[in-house]
C-alpha cells in the first residue's frame, strides 16, 4: 500500500482531533474529486512497519479522539493486508473510533470479502461517490446529498443500513 499523507492531529475530517491517514490509489475517477493525484497507487510513499509505528504513536494520543482513513480510496487496498492489519492493530491496542470514506457504497463493500473484512475493522463509513450535482456545503462530514454517514455495527447486525448522524 502506498499512501499520500499522514496528518497526526486532525479536525477536519470526522469527530474531534482524529489522527488520518490518505491512502494511494482509486479507479473511481469521481468528477472534480479533490485528491486527482491520489488516484495513482504509486503515488506518495510505500507504507511500512516504521511508518505504521509512528502513526500508531499519533494514534495512542490522549489528544487524538480517533482514526480517519481517506483516499484515494481505502476500499481497493486490498492488493495487500496493509490497511487491514493497521485498522486491527488500532482496534486491538487503542479502542479508538475509525471513520472511513470510500466511494463504494455499503451495498457493494459488503458483497466483496476482502472489502468486507476492511468495513467490519471500522466504525462509521461515509460512502458513495462524490457528485458535483448534489454537493452541499452544508452537510456534516459529507460533500454530496447522496452520500451516507453509516454505522457500521449496527447495519452489520441489522442487515439493513443504519444512519450514524
């Protein structure tokens, strides 16, 4: 997995200081998607196992309420057990909440194992493609009318979706 950024103390993308990660690489190509170069999965640098401490020390943080994880997009990091091992560790030894955004819908996350095993390592997923049509400035954590904020516990247990905000 490669990833474009890593901001330690976060406020802008979820609840609270969060610690983020931007993962490299999406095939979505969304319209006036704001992270184009992201797009390429050789696009920033290769994650590895010193790279994965320092941001799991971000991560431990009292400060840091929890994880967000954006794209590229986080869904096709399945070439590897990267991204899915990180978000096992973080649940393992910190508890802390992780919010994921992936232009794939819930419906199609969970029809796909190993997208499948990403989701059930996360909290709350705001998915759906953005779409320059119906953005709205106005909504919370989203920039489009048909994105979704999910809990993804309870749509899991419920077999249904079911709304975090």
């Amino acid at each position: 997995m490669n990833y474009s950024q890593i901001r330690a103390y976060d406020v802008t993308n979820g609840p609270g200081v969060r610690t983020t990660l931007f993962v490299s690489g999406c095939t979505n190509n969304c319209p006036e998607c704001f992270n184009k170069d992201q797009q390429d999965f050789n696009y920033g640098k290769k994650w590895d196992k010193e790279t994965e401490e320092k941001f799991l020390s971000y991560v431990k943080s009292p400060n840091v309420m929890g994880v967000s994880i954006l794209g590229g997009e986080p869904m096709e990091q399945t070439m590897d057990r990267s991204l899915v091992e990180l978000l096992k560790r973080i649940k393992g030894e910190t508890r802390k909440s992780i919010w994921l955004w992936s232009g794939f819908t819930y419906e199609n996350i969970i029809e796909d194992e190993k997208k499948r095993e990403i989701l059930e390592c996360v909290d709350v997923l705001v998915d759906g493609r953005f779409v320059v049509d119906l953005r709205n400035l106005n909504l919370k954590y989203r920039g489009s009318e048909n994105q979704r904020v999910i809990n993804v516990a309870k749509s899991l247990e419920q077999g249904k979706v079911v709304s975090e905000i």
